[in-house]
C-alpha cells in the first residue's frame, strides 16, 4: 500500500487525500488548523464567482478556448501547458462536487456571469456557504481513520492560473484541479532508488532574529504592499521589487530556526508572505492597464 502524507486542511489539501484514498493509499493529513474548516476554501460564499467550462454550456465553448483566455488576461506568466490541464479538469471537478451533493444552483439566487476577458459566460454565483460545503462533502467522502492537528508548514498554494490577472476568482476550482492531480499522482507513485532531496542549509541556522522584529518587519510588509493593491504605481513597483528580493535574501541567509517554536513558525510565515508579495511585483508590474490587482480588459 502507498503511503501519502497531504499538507494543508483547505481545498486543495482535501481534495488530494480523497483523490489518494479513492486509489488505495494510506493518508495522513497534517493540518495546522481544522482539517476541512480552514483555508481560503472555507470563505468563499455566493459573493465569488466560480469559473468552470462546459457546465452546462450555451455557446459551444472548449477547453482550449479557455486556456486562451486565461493565458491572454494573465500576460503570459503561466505555461500553456499547466492552463490547458487546468482548462480539462474543470468539468471533471464539477461532476465530482454533484455526485457528492454540493449545489452548484440555488433556487432564486444562481446565475451565470462573463467575468473580465473571457470568450464564454464561464463565472457562476455560489450559493451561500459555497466553500463549506465543498469542504465538508469531500471530507465526508474520504475514509480516513485519524488526522495529526496543529503542524505548520510554510509554502504557497500550489494552484493558481491566473497569471497577472486576480480578478476571474477561480480559486476553489484551481484548489480541486491540482489538489486531485497532485493526491492521484501520490498514490499512483511507485518507490525509487533516488536520494533524498538535501534539506535547504536555511532550516538548519538559527536566526538572530527575536520575535518583536520579525512581527515589526511583517506589519511593515503589510503597510507597502496595502499602497499597490489599492493604486497601481509604477515606481514605487519598481522601487518594492529589489527590496523584497534583498529581505526575502536576508531572512533565509539569517536562518529559519528561532529561539522558541513560536519564533520559527513566524520565521516560515514572514518567508512565505515574502516569497508571495515579490511574486505579486512581479506580476503587476507585467501588467499593461488595471486597477490594483485587478486587470481591465475588453469582454467580447
């Protein structure tokens, strides 16, 4: 029997346990909050829009239709390939959430949407508690016999296909896609002869780093980066890449082990939100005309 050990207790991290567990593998899921009630899946209610293709369909839209789209709006920062796998999977996903009760419609509330630079009305209104009760239908569906709670683990998502866009809020399909791609191929791995990978030398030094810094340095993040999602400013993005880039630099060559358990885990979160905020410079500075995150364009 295959052992997988999932990350994470949101969407994403359910969908791969059930993906595993449906292939015969033995899961252990490691969560630093409640498994299948945490996550950026849990928030998302009839307010999101939920981006799908072929579902059902009025016009006769494809998946590679879809992959475009999302490769135009997003300025190419994503590879073809990932979006047409993304594109494929949607509607395999969509089955999935039905055959385990998830409404996709409610009565006087559900409606279709074109979101920003796309070909086809692919968006649709969540009902209320939409992400909650994905979470919870998966979780019912996995067997399972017990889950290690309050573990941290410091990293981003592993979904995302928007590229330089934000604004087409596929989020929880993203999370379903890669989730179940990421759970099945677990299982379906056979054992090898290859080396363990090298653990990096930051998770090995100790930082000089207290905890009042660290906490100080991320609330000084917080305040930069509230002024470039609000109003777009060129300069100032240019002048936010090199210095994200130099405290990204610092904090690992410094170390990633604090003095208490509390230090290290705030050590891992400032390196992730880093790792995310130089990300999204980058991105937005490949953007042409938009708003904050958010890119405008043209629907046809």
């Amino acid at each position: 029997m295959t052992r997988v050990a999932v990350i994470g207790g949101g969407g994403a991290a359910i969908r791969a346990c059930h993906a595993a567990a449906v292939r015969g593998a033995r899961v252990t899921l490691i969560s630093k909050g409640t498994a299948a009630a945490s996550g950026c899946t849990l928030a998302v209610d009839s307010k999101i829009e939920f981006s799908v293709v072929n579902w059902p369909m009025p016009d006769p839209d494809t998946a590679s239709t879809y992959a475009a789209d999302l490769q135009a709006i997003g300025c190419g920062l994503k590879r073809p390939e990932r979006l047409r796998l993304f594109a494929e999977r949607s509607v395999d996903e969509i089955g999935l959430l039905e055959r385990h009760g998830v409404p996709l419609k409610d009565a006087g509330r559900s409606r279709r949407v074109q979101l920003a630079g796309s070909s086809y009305p692919r968006g649709i209104v969540c009902p209320p508690r939409f992400g909650a009760r994905v979470l919870q239908a998966l979780w019912a569906a996995t067997r399972r016999d017990r889950v290690i709670p309050n573990l941290f683990a410091a990293g981003d998502v592993a979904d995302s296909v928007q590229g330089a866009d934000r604004i087409n809020g596929s989020g929880i399909m993203e999370a379903l896609v890669f989730g179940a791609l990421g759970g099945a191929g677990a299982a379906e791995a056979r054992a090898t002869t290859r080396k363990a990978p090298a653990m990096p030398a930051a998770y090995g030094r100790r930082s000089p780093h207290p905890s009042g810094r660290l906490l100080e340095w991320r609330r000084r993040l917080a305040s930069v980066m509230d002024e470039v999602l609000v109003v777009r400013d060129r300069q100032r993005l240019s002048r936010l890449e090199p210095m994200l880039s130099d405290n990204l630099r610092e904090l690992e060559d410094g170390g990633l082990v604090g003095e208490t358990p509390a230090t290290t885990r705030l050590l891992h979160e400032l390196r992730s939100t880093l790792t995310t905020a130089l990300l999204v410079v980058r991105a937005s500075r490949r953007r042409e005309q938009d708003l904050g995150l958010f890119l405008t364009t043209r629907s046809r």
